[in-house]
DNA sequence: GCCATTAGTTACTTTTTGGTTACCACTATT
DNA sequence: AATAGTGGTAACCAAAAAGTAACTAATGGC
C-alpha cells in the first residue's frame, strides 16, 4: 500500500560515520594519533582549545566506537595512553582526502596558520617540545 | 621564545571540512542531490524525520558554503530547485569513501533497513514516487 | 468565497553540547 | 608539611542546535 520514497543506499552509513567522526574535535583527536600513541595531557596540550572534560568525553566514545584503544597504567601519578585502532588506521586515508577537499576547494582560505600552536599549555613531561 | 608544539598540518583544513559537512543532515542531502537537482520539497520528503526549518537552515549554509545553487523560479505556488555545485561534486567520492568506511569497520550494523523510508510525508507533485 | 499548493518564516520551547571551576587519589620532591 | 604532577569526575551554567506549531504570499480550481 505505502509507495516508496527515493531513498539514497549509502546515506545510513554515511550517517553512522557522521555519528562517530562527524565534529569539531574527533577528526584532529585520530589525525594527532596517527604518529603514535599518546597521553591524555598531550592531546590535551595539543588542542588547547578543548576543555579536559570534553577531551574526556570525546576519547570515551571514540573508545566505545572501538576507534580507539585506552591503556592505563598503575604508575603514580598515572599515565594513560591512547591509539588507534586498526578500524581507525582505515579511515585515516579519507580523512586526508577530506583535508584535501578543503586545501582545494577553498584555496582563498589560509590554513597554513593553524599548523602552529603557541603558547598553549605545557605538560610537563618534555617529549611534548619539537625542537 | 615561546616553544612550539607539534600539531599536524592537516588538521585545520580537516576541522574546516567538518564544519561544512560534518552533521547529520548536509552528507544526506548532498547525496541525494547527486542523482541531479532536487526541489524543497522533495528533499523534505526524502528526510521525513528533518524539520522544515532545519533543512531550510541547512540548505542555506551549504549554498553559502558554495556548496548549493539555489534557482528560484517566479512560479505560483513556488519552485525551488537546489543542485550541486563543482566544489560539492568534488567532495561526492570521499562521502562514499566514508560511508563504505562503515560498512566495513560495522558489518554488524544492518544499514540496508534505511534504504526504504515507508510513510513519509507525501509532497503533492508526482514524480516523488518510484514505481 | 474557500481551499490547496510551495517554500519558506517567526516565535517559542526543548534538547544537546560545551565550558568552568573545584575537587580527588597517590606519590615524590622540597 | 606543603606542593607538583596526572587523569580524570561532579556540579553547575551558558550557548548552540533542533523541534513544534502557526502563519504567509499569490494563484488556480471548485
């Protein structure tokens, strides 16, 4: 009885990935760990503008998503590392052609600029300094 | 003086990326919209659970975006038909790069059940329908 | 004269998300 | 005895996003 809308068959997993990777925090989170594991007061040093409780927040769920992979170690004071997953490593290859998009796209844009970040604050452990 | 962290220099054009399309809504309808242009209405009835202002909303952000061509015609009732642009178009293969992401990484997931949207609103004008 | 039609808009409310500050556990160092 | 250091959590508040319902303009058809 009920017709059928046009329906577009990759629009729902389309969404799932939006759910999962889809703002302003996730995508940089799987960028920076790309180069390795990292320790939440690195991230969170690297994205200054990201407050500890959100950092939290988005780590959890990429966790829950099975993104990301969460090693707490009984040390004092305590030390948790973060890295990808390999489900992850497969998505960072699109993530570079998103970033591509945007470099093309929008050449009138200076991205370059956001490729350093001062003054932001400091852990204090030392491998956080390039030199 | 100030010491400078490392970032990654694809990161801001990625977080620009997201901002354009990184919601539930935009990826949708620029998928449906790559099957060619696309009036209000219909896209509202391929979207049944989006609200009329939040497509509106939508809709006004990609074409700002450069995303959208927005062509209105002096037509009673209204007609307005939206279609991609070459930017847009550009970005079609990475959305289907993300959505095959999913498949892959959540094979669990039964994305096949949003295919059909059954019982949507019907807008008046017919070519809404498949056979 | 009334209703249907389309692509919105407006005013209002609710939900979601993000940010702020203070606090904790536990040890080593000063 | 106090402080620094790390990875959080809890309570609270602000802002942004989204949903709802009613309304509009202009015309054709009944």
């Amino acid at each position: 009885m009920a017709r059928k809308y046009i329906d577009n068959p990759n629009a729902c997993s389309l969404v799932h990935t939006m759910n999962i990777i889809g703002n302003k925090w996730k995508p940089i989170i799987l960028y920076l760990l790309s180069n390795g594991s990292m320790r939440f007061g690195m991230l969170n040093a690297l994205i200054p503008t990201i407050s500890k409780k959100v950092l939290t927040n988005q780590l959890k769920e990429l966790e829950n998503d099975g993104l990301l992979l969460r090693q707490s170690f009984a040390e004092i004071p305590p030390r948790v590392e973060y890295s990808l997953t390999e489900k992850a490593v497969g998505l960072l290859p699109v993530l570079k052609l998103l970033s591509d998009w945007a470099n093309e796209a929008y050449p009138e844009m200076d991205f370059e600029q956001c490729r350093i970040i001062e003054n932001g604050k400091k852990p204090a452990y030392n491998n956080v300094y390039k030199k």
